[in-house]
C-alpha cells in the first residue's frame, strides 16, 4: 500500500540528516527528538555517529569560520550563529577570537569592495558605511581599523 512506508530506525535518520547538511550534536538531536525517537535510541544514535566522525562540532566550527572568510562577515556574526547551533562555548570563544584576529582585514576588503561599486558610492556617507559593517557582524575596533587603512574621511 501507499501509506505503509516501515519507520526509519534512529540511526538511519540521523544519516539522512546528517548527509544533508554539516549539522551540531545540538542540532541533530533536536531534529531527532521532533521526530518522536525515544531519548535513549537519540543517546546511542548520536554516540555511533560522534564515534564515526559523521558529527563533529570542531568541523562545524571550521565550516562556519571558511563561510565567514568567504563572505566578509565578522565575529558577531559568527557567535551568533555559533550559539544558535549551541557549539560549547570554549570552542565557541576560540573561534571569535581567531576571526576577530582577522576581522580588520576582511573589514576593510569588505569596504574597499563597498567604495568602488559604483551604485553605492553615490550614496555613500561614514556613518552608512560603518552601520553596514556592524550589520555584518564587525566590531567597532576592525572597522575604525578599516576606515584608518583606507583613509576615509567625510
């Protein structure tokens, strides 16, 4: 018949999950648990995956810390999204401090990229530029850093 489909086991829709996105040990018990899988299956499932490797919350972080490089954002952003997926918060502060070591740097790419598009240099103020860069998850130190590189004055 249509409907008589036999449930998937805990372990075999962690699989599934796990497959279709880099997920936290956080993250896939919640998604377990709304599943209705007893807690105890949710334990053993999430051991055997851990022990696998299959979840792993140091490659969330790296994961996470490469899209924050790549997209110019900074560590506000990243603690945020970081205690959203509830990564311990030992792992958590290591990884803000090494973005905020670099934060200056990619501040300033952000903004160099910022100023020489020409729709916004139009409209361009400091205080426009620098809420952009604090939405973008930037403290104040990389972007006075960012505008001293590029020297911009209004």
């Amino acid at each position: 018949m249509k409907g008589s489909k036999k449930p998937k086991d805990v372990f075999s829709a962690a699989l599934d999950y796990v497959g279709r996105s880099n997920l936290s040990e956080f993250e896939l018990v919640s998604r377990l648990e709304r599943k209705l899988y007893p807690p105890d299956e949710i334990r053993e499932a999430l051991k055997k995956m851990v022990d696998y490797g299959y979840v792993d919350d140091h490659k969330v972080v790296e994961s996470l810390m490469r899209k924050a490089q790549r997209d110019c954002r900074g560590p506000r952003w990243l603690e945020g999204y970081l205690f959203k997926k509830r990564i311990p918060e030992e792992l958590r502060r290591e990884a803000v401090d090494a973005l905020r070591d670099m934060s200056a740097k990619l501040a300033t790419q952000l903004l160099e990229t910022r100023m020489n598009n020409s729709k916004a240099r139009e409209n361009l103020s400091k205080e426009k530029l620098y809420r952009f860069l604090a939405g973008r998850g930037f403290y104040p130190d990389a972007i006075n850093a960012a505008f001293n590189e590029l020297e911009i004055r209004f």
